[in-house]
C-alpha cells in the first residue's frame, strides 16, 4: 500500500513524516505517472489557488475526479478541503466537487489568526489546530460530521471515500486521524 501525498505545493512533507512515523509507505505526487502509482491522496494544506493552477497545469485536476469518482479515498486538509468542496463561496479557485460540502476561505481571519482549538475525535480530545482555516458553510445529508468545534462547525468531515478537515493534523502529534486515512486506503 502507498499513499499518495500531493506535493505542487503546501506542507506536503509534514503529513509524510506523519505516515513515516506510522511505517507506512508515500509517494509525493507532482505528476499524473506519479498519481497512478498510489492508493489513495492527500491533499494538503497551503494556497488553494496556487495548488489550483497546478492541478490544471499537470492534469492531475482531471485523473484525481475520475479516480475519486471510482471510489480511490482521498482526503483534503485546510487548502486541500477547499479544493475538495462542491462550491466555495468566494468562487475562486475552481474546486474539485469530491464531496457535498461548501466551504468559506479565510473565514478565522489572517496567519496571526491563527488559534488551537481542542475538538473531539472518535470522543476523545484533539488539539485542531487552525490557520487561516475554511470554515464550512454547509453540508448535505450524506456528510457524516466526524469533530465539531465549540460553536457546533463541522471541521471534520466524511462522505464515502472522501476526508476532510479545515484544521491541519500534520502538525501534531496526534496520529489517530492519519491512521483512519490509512484504514481507508486499505479497506477501499
Ligand atoms: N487560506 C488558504 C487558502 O485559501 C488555506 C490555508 C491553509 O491551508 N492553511 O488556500
């Protein structure tokens, strides 16, 4: 089993040194050829809009709907969930629609914005930490609500083979939401 992170940009090599520590092998992914060569995606944190360009300038925006379509487990953190979203709100950049979300850009303010908030996950604590975070606006039915913050805002969330979350796992100790992304891949 390899999992695929995308590296065109982003904190990339903070979610591999997270699957390092779990012994698991990736394989960064900055081309189609790579992308073929993985069980499931990360897509990280960063700059959606730069990330966008990228994705279209690869064609890897292309291989990653098609794959998603076909039940490959892909999992959007902070830009990435925006990229993952079926509408965002500011209408820029183009997203993905890989799940029935829509999703607020910069909605928690700038990078001196940003805060830790302990959520629960699988009911036990989890230091989320936030920067310059989507906030997601809404949700359809399907959307199972993994953690919420104090206010009842969904920030983890799932739908099938899709993950996402607006704050950034990668940069904790906290391993348990990397482990559940490697269950999905296994069990895809
Ligand atoms: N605000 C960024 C964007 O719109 C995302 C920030 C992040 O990934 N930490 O792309």
């Amino acid at each position: 089993m390899k999992i695929g992170i995308l590296a065109l940009q982003g904190d990339f090599h903070e979610h591999q040194n997270c699957f390092n520590k779990l012994s698991v092998e990736t394989q960064l992914v900055k081309s189609v050829s790579e992308f073929d060569n993985c069980d499931s995606l990360v897509i990280p944190g960063g700059e959606s809009t730069a990330i966008s360009k990228l994705l279209v300038n690869t064609k890897l925006d292309k291989a990653i709907i098609e794959k998603a379509s076909e039940g490959f487990p892909i999992w959007g953190t902070c830009a990435g969930l925006i990229l993952i979203s079926n509408q965002i709100i500011e209408n820029d950049p183009v997203p993905l629609k890989l799940i029935n979300i829509t999703t607020s850009r910069n909605y928690y303010g700038r990078q001196i914005d940003s805060f830790v908030e302990k959520i629960l996950f699988e009911k036990e604590n989890f230091e989320a930490i936030f920067i310059r975070a989507p906030k997601i606006v809404d949700f359809e039915k399907d959307i199972e609500l993994l953690s919420l913050t104090h206010d009842g805002t969904p920030v983890a969330v799932k739908s099938k083979n899709i993950l996402g979350t607006s704050f950034h796992p990668e940069l904790t100790d906290d391993l348990r939401i990397h482990k559940m992304f490697i269950d999905m891949t296994e069990n895809k």
